[in-house]
C-alpha cells in the first residue's frame, strides 16, 4: 500500500493534522488504534474545550465531534482498530500495520505525523513506597472506565498529583457518589489549571495538600490506606507530618509522557525536557518527512492548542509532499533562560521563515508578574508582559519575521517582576 | 488416596511435582494464592548463578551447581526462557582482588567449571558501563538469567501434562499424622489424604511444619529484597549479571539483565518479622541508588518502570533444611530456600527424590513426556511467520499491549492455557501485556474485557488477582 501521508493517531491532533494537509493530491490515511476517532476526547466528558477555537464551551465528544463532522466529509480515508507495529526510513517511510480485520501489512508514505499522544506517568516512575495491592490506577485508566465503561473503581479515593486528569476526576468521581479524601501535590503550587483547583475541589470542599506526597501505601490485595507526608524544597518527607487516609483507591495523576516509542528505531533529535523530538517551525524533526504534533510533541493543558498546532503540522506536511520533499533543516536553536523549561519549536530554519511563528513554553516557577523578552544579537526585538504564570499552564508567545534583525539566534527571556 | 501431597507452588514445590510426575505416583499440590508463583518466585533476581558464592560442602554450594546445569536440559524440554549473560564480580583495590583470588578458590572447590579473571582493560572492553575505579574482575560464564515464574509455570504445566493435580486458593489449615497416611485439612473444611506430604510452602514453611510437628528443627527468618526495574529500552546498558564482593550480609546489590530486555536493580537484604509485607521503603531504595555507583556509571535510572520487593525464606539453618520429619516419617522439609534457590530448584527435587524418597521403591510411568510446548512470543517472529500465524488465527492481528508488543491470541492463550488465569496479574504473569513503559496503563482495560469475554463473566466480576478484588467495583448511575 502506498500514501503521501500517514497520520498515526486519530485524535485531537490527527485530526486536525488531517483536516489542514487535506488536497485534492495528497493520498492521506489516518490510522487510529482505538474503535473510533476522537482519541482521548471521547472520555473527557467535561466541559471547557473549544473556547479559543470555536469561542463556545463544549465538551470533549462533543469538540471531538466538530472535527469528525469537518473529517467525514472530506473522505478522508482511515483505519480504526489497527495500530503501527514498526516502522522504518529509507526514502519513504515503510510502516508495518496490524489489525484483527486485515491482518498484518506494510504502508510506504512519503511523509509521516505522529500525533499520538501521551501516556501516563506510572506508580513505579515516581516510586511510591508500600505495599502493591489492587487499587492504585492513573487517573486516566479510572475516567476511562468511568466514561466509556460505566464503572467506577473506587468508592474511597485518594488522588496523588493535581494533574488537571486528577482533578476533573475528583469531580467526577464524588458526582458519582464516591468520597474523594484530598489531593496531594509534592510542588508548593498546584499542577492544574486555576480553574479545575476551583471547580473540582473547592466547589466540593476537596483538600488540596501542597508539598505533600504519598510516602506508604498499606495493603496486602486491596489497598487499605496510605499515608501523605509534607516535603521538604528537595522533596524529602519531613518526619511527624503524616497523615493517614483510609481508602480503596488511590488515583495518580503525576505527569504524562508523549508517546513515541514507536519511532525509538529512528534516530531523531531529541529533548531532554518535553522528551519528545527537536522539530523546527514546521513541527518537522530531525527526520525529514516525519511530523509531530500534540501530546506527542510537548504536552498541552488545552485541547484548543493541541488543535492549532496540529493544523500547522498538517499545513507543513502538505508542503513538503507538494514541494517533492525538501530535506528537513534544522538550524538556528531557540536559546532560553532558566525561568523558562522548554520551548516548542527548539529550532528556526530563517530561510523559510514568513509571517510569524508560535513559541509555546512552560515556565519554571509561578510567577505573578512577569516581561518576555525576545532577543537577537543583543537587541530587544521584543516583549511581552504577562501575570499570574504558573507552570500548569501553557503560555505563548508570537514571533514574527518582521522583527527579526538578522540570522543570529533568537533568544527568549522570562524576568520576574517584583512588585 | 494421594502419594505426594505437595504444599506450595513456587520454584522449588513446581520442580517436585515435575520430578515426581515421572514416576507412577498419584500427587497434588497445594497453593494458598489465587495463582502458582506467587512470592519469593515472582519477586528475585532471575540469576542462575554459577555456584561461586555459596560456603562450601554445603547444600547450598552442591544443589546450585548441579541447579545451574539442569537449566539447560530444562530450556531443551520445557521451552523456558535464558538468556547466557555471564557475570562479573568486580574488585577496586589490591585488597578486594585478594577477596577475588578467594572467591576464584571457593568457586573451583564448589565444582564451579568455567571461572577466569578479566583485568581493568579487558573488562571494560567487554562492559564499559563499570564503574571508573573498578581494577579487576572474576567471569563467571555460566551465569545465566531466566524468566523464573514461567519456569514455575513450565514445570507445574508438564506436572499437570503428567498427571499432577494443582489446586490453588487452598491454604493447608491443618496436617494430622494418622497410621500410615496423612489427613491434609484445606481451608478449614477439606480434608485430603496422602501417603507422604512435602512441604515447599517458602517464607511459611515453618508456620505449615508447626500445623504437625511441636518441635521444627528451624525458624524462618524473613529477609526482605527491594528492586527497581528499567524498561526494555534499558537493553545493553550492560551486558554482564555485575555483582559486587559478597559480605557477610550476602551477594550484594546487583546490576542484572533480563531475558526481555529490561534490566534489575537490587536487591537489598533486610531482616524483617512479617511474612508477606511485600512493601518497598524509601529507605531500601534509596540504598539500592547509593550502593549501585560501586558497581557501574551512567546508571540510567530515567527508565526505572517498577519498584518491587521479595521475601527471601531465610532460616535459622545455616544451608538448606532438605530433611525427612525426625518424628512423622513421610513429611518432608523443603525449607530455609533461600538464594540460590532458584538456581538450585530442579537439583533441589531431584536430591529429595533420589535421596529422601530412595526407600518408596518409584517406579517409572512408560508415557512420561517431559516436553513442555513452546509458547509463541509474536512479536520475536519474522514477518512471514507472523503472517501464516495471523492467516490461521486473526487475534494475532489485534495487537493488545502496545509496549510488549502482546497480541489477542497470546492473552487468549494465558487465559485458557493447561495453567490459564482469569486475573488481571495472571495474565501479565503469562502473557507480559501490562509489563512495559506504561505498566498496564493503556492495555489493561483491553485485557480485562477479554478475560470477561474468553470466561463469560461480567466485567465487574474480573480481579486483580486475588479473589475479591475487582478493577471495577460500581456501576455508574447513568450508563454511558
């Protein structure tokens, strides 16, 4: 089988991908390993997606399903319950696909997105002490089978890390008649978005413990009860501040992780930090023909800006198989300081620079005031003022090519202003 | 009337009944847990070691050798898993290579074959991870790492295939000598009768001796191992099983590559009361961290997946206590097995069998067959085996467990295989889906609709692993 364009993973960001590298030449085939599209959207049955994008509040099925309408008209073709196995480059990429309906079978496309999104940080990434009994679930896994299933897992719940998943899951979780006992957060400030803080805990008198963090879990097949400990600025459990919770679940939400161990076989840049690829303004890594966008590029706290970045991806393949794919060039490096921890794209190719580009970031520290400055060669080219940042959140900021002095690399610096 | 009433089904109870089921004997085993393999063998380092450590002319020192070399008759007929790493034991100073000379010494007295020593420079060609200070080591090419409960699981299969019968989620309540038999009680209610009972029951073996005898002629001493797991991606950070000197305290903690890619960490070795506190501590890992910078550098610790922690059977007896009841002729002791006991398992039922149980006359069945099937690992297959596989059975096609690469028909295999499982865990325990980066994370609601399709139950009903102890607990009050 052969395609221009393969997009692996059919949700929030394949979607979109798909919708903007649609034209008339271009063969694309959206490939989703779940039984329909809209991937984690279909069990974020919450509101709040869609404001920057459709300036209305929807739900997630409900944003997902503004994308699929838009899809299913274009005849785009897809494959659902099918998932990449491998893949390999040589000039085109030749991916291995298996289903249960048609077996096992190879796809050549001369461009790849990768918008498969995140998984969930785990019990035994963070090493949590204690025994391992049955209960102890990301909250990713309890909504799902909350949502799609129509089961709870837990009647007495705990929630270790205000990762907005958590969060949205006290929520849920106490409507549905379970008791949710607090929240730890090991950071002196909340993971989440403000407005799930207000909405999903202080709206049910849920305690939030900040600097605190699980230090035992106690029981031999069902969970029992765990214990939360303060910590320290280097995060070690000060003694006699424990704190004891009998519970049958402990829900983590402590970090997700893009997905792209598919592609460990390729030899791409990578980011210590987002831990995903390097990709230029194009969304390209180092691996030409290869796109990544989504969860699977940095992790986004907004459906709505996994949506526009992935649009451009989707923009950016388009070109490269129009354009006979030019090589990927990965020049000009995003310098930063150390209030800020990453930023997406790492890499400016200034030949093909037009109009503007999207910084997006994360910054190291909650800060209520603050000045972004863009620098090159020493100047200023230019600033922005910003207040109340708070790592949770995803800021942005527009670089434009009118701004820019020369071909010297571009900085961006993240001062805090004391009031 | 059974003749072998075996209690236990880890490492060492699984390889009784295998070397028993050869012969014309009607056995059982025992086991308390919801599954075969479920304590010190499913949470150990997975070495098969070559013999060098353990005193000599002891149990011990004898069963692990001839242990070591069984393994390979057992990959032959039982399909197991192993992988050849060899080992080093390192020395980073002329003291600590004189500790090496000794060990070299212990190893050629413990009948240990094939040992040799490697200076800085070839060691470092062959592992260039070792730590910078390391000046010489000890090769042990014997070495070898397996997969240990599959092998439990192996052995309790061809058990079964011979005959054997298992029943598990029955603890022994209470053992009672009558004439010339035993009455086995199961769960306070069930009552069995065997002509001799073998006691393999681990950490509880003296709380099972106790059920009949006033006076154990030892106690066990729990020690607990902590570990942490990298994941497959892990795979080549070292080649070699690196110990470092033993002390007092035993072997040490290791650096240890795993017949799947991944690599363990640990353990540590702490006294503790309880039997089954299967807890991790933050203390015990924080050691594992701090002693590993002896061994090795650029440890990366980034992929740690999993943090685990066993209960050595440690006893009061200084070697294994492989002995015949001094009061109640025909209960047998098969206690204090700690390390090297997985290593030593298989020697360890043949020495009760050909020692202990001389005198019952065994005769040898004419059907014995002591091959164990190979299990199909898909994702270790070339294209066009995968494809003839798919071709005759398209769940091959599903794949279920993204990051092991699991496919439907393997986890439909652990669910109604001659040892199947209808448990979240058991099915990990066979089949691996769950046991990668994600640890279950996308799989497990995939697997956990299987299981409740493949054993007609409600998907509310299927366990973690042990009884009563469901994923999903409540309906919700709208269905979605």
């Amino acid at each position: 089988m052969k395609k221009d364009l393969v997009i692996i993973g059919g949700g929030a960001a394949g979607l979109a991908a798909a919708l903007s590298a649609n034209h008339p030449d271009i063969h694309i085939l959206v490939i989703e390993r779940e039984k329909a599209l809209g991937g984690i959207l279909n069990q974020c049955i919450h509101n709040g997606f869609g404001l920057h994008v459709f300036k209305e509040e929807l739900t997630g099925p409900e944003y997902a399903s503004r994308y699929m309408d838009e899809f299913l008209k274009m005849n785009i073709e897809f494959l659902l319950d099918t998932t990449v196995v491998d893949v390999k480059k040589n000039d085109d990429f030749e991916l291995t696909v298996s289903s249960f309906e048609n077996g096992l079978f190879k796809i050549n496309a001369k461009a790849v997105i990768l918008s498969s999104g995140c998984y969930e940080r785990t019990r035994g990434s963070i090493a949590i002490p204690g025994e391992r009994p049955k209960g102890i679930m990301p909250a990713g896994s309890a909504q799902r089978y909350l949502n799609m299933d129509g089961y709870l897992v837990g009647k007495r719940i705990f929630i270790l890390g205000s990762g907005d998943i958590g969060l949205i899951m006290a929520r849920r979780m106490t409507l549905e008649g379970a008791k949710v006992l607090g929240v730890a957060e090991i950071m002196p400030y909340s993971n989440g978005l403000t407005r799930n803080i207000v909405q999903c805990l202080n709206d049910f008198d849920i305690p939030l413990y900040l600097s605190h963090t699980v230090t035992n879990v106690k029981g031999k097949d069902r969970l029992e009860q765990i214990t939360i400990q303060e910590v320290d600025s280097q995060f070690n459990p000060i003694e006699n501040t424990e704190k004891n919770f009998d519970v049958d679940t402990l829900l983590l939400s402590v970090g997700l992780v893009p997905d792209i161990s598919l592609f460990d076989s390729l030899d791409f840049k990578r980011d210590a930090v987002t831990k995903s690829a390097v990709v230029n303004q194009f969304y390209e890594t180092s691996v030409s023909g290869l796109f990544i966008c989504g969860n699977a590029l940095h992790v986004h706290d907004l459906a709505d800006y996994v949506s526009v970045e992935s649009e451009k991806a989707g923009k950016s393949a388009q070109k490269y198989i129009l354009n006979s794919k030019e090589p990927s060039k990965q020049i000009h490096p995003i310098e930063f300081n150390s209030n800020i921890r990453y930023v997406v794209p790492q890499l400016i190719d200034f030949d093909q620079f037009k109009d503007s580009i999207d910084l997006s970031f994360r910054v190291s520290k909650k800060m209520d005031s603050a000045i972004f400055k863009i620098m090159q060669n020493g100047q200023v080219i230019s600033t922005k003022r910003a207040k109340n940042l708070a790592p949770a959140e995803m800021e942005k900021i527009n670089l434009k090519s009118v701004t820019l002095v020369d071909q010297s690399p571009i900085s961006l610096i993240l001062e805090e202003v004391i009031l | 009337m059974y003749d072998y009433v075996i209690i236990g089904s880890g490492i060492v109870g699984t390889n009784i009944a295998r070397e028993l089921s050869q012969y014309q004997v009607k056995i059982l085993v025992l086991e308390k847990e919801n599954d075969a393999a479920n304590h010190q063998t499913v949470a150990n380092s997975a070495i098969i070691h070559s013999g060098h450590d353990p005193k000599e002319n002891t149990l011990k020192a004898k069963l692990c050798v001839e242990g070591n070399a069984l393994y390979e008759q057992m990959e032959k007929e039982l399909n197991i898993p192993l992988l050849r790493t060899g080992a080093f034991v390192v020395a980073h100073n002329k003291d600590e290579e004189l500790m090496l000379d000794e060990l070299y010494e212990r190893a050629i007295r413990n009948g240990v074959k094939e040992i040799l020593f490697h200076d800085q420079e070839q060691a470092f060609k062959l592992e260039p991870n070792l730590a910078d200070d390391i000046t010489k080591v000890l090769s042990l090419p014997s070495t070898k790492v397996t997969y240990p409960w599959e092998v439990a699981f192996a052995c309790l299969e061809n058990a079964i295939l011979n005959g054997t019968e298992f029943k598990k989620n029955s603890e022994v309540t209470d053992i009672k000598k009558e004439k010339d038999y035993f009455k086995v009680e199961i769960n306070h209610k069930v009552i069995i009768e065997t002509k001799s009972v073998i006691s393999a029951a681990g950490v509880f073996s003296d709380q099972v001796a106790y059920l009949l005898e006033k006076n154990v002629p030892y106690q066990i001493y729990p020690r607990k191992g902590e570990y942490f797991v990298l994941d497959r991606k892990a795979k080549g950070f070292v080649q070699h099983v690196l110990y470092p000197l033993p002390t007092s305290k035993g072997k040490g903690v290791l650096i240890i590559p795993q017949v799947h890619g991944n690599i363990l960490l640990g353990p540590t070795s702490n006294r503790q009361d309880e039997k089954d506190l299967l807890s991790n501590t933050r203390d015990g890992l924080n050691q594992i961290k701090d002693d590993l910078h002896t061994l090795a550098k650029n440890i990366p610790f980034n992929l740690i997946i999993r943090t685990f922690a066993g209960i050595r059977a440690s006893s009061s007896f200084d070697d294994f206590y492989i002995q015949e009841s001094k009061t109640y002729s025909n209960f047998f002791h098969v206690a204090g097995i700690d390390s090297p006991g997985l290593t030593a398992a298989p020697a360890i039922a043949k020495y009760l069998v050909d020692h202990l149980l001389k005198h019952h006359n065994l005769q040898k069945k004419n059907n014995y067959d002591p091959i164990r099937p190979k299990k199909t690992v898909f994702y270790k297959l070339d294209f066009e085996e995968q494809l003839a596989l798919i071709k005759k059975d398209p769940r091959y096609g599903n794949l279920v467990c993204k990051c092991e690469k699991i496919t439907e028909a393997e986890i439909v295999e652990a669910i109604h295989g001659p040892l199947g499982n209808d448990t979240i865990k058991g099915i990990k325990k066979r089949a691996r889906a769950g046991s990668g980066l994600c640890q279950g994370g996308y799989c497990e609601q995939t697997v956990l609709k299987i299981i409740a399709r493949e054993t007609n139950q409600p998907i509310d009903k299927i366990n973690y692993y042990a009884l009563d102890t469901p994923i999903l607990v409540q309906e919700t009050k709208v269905k979605p």
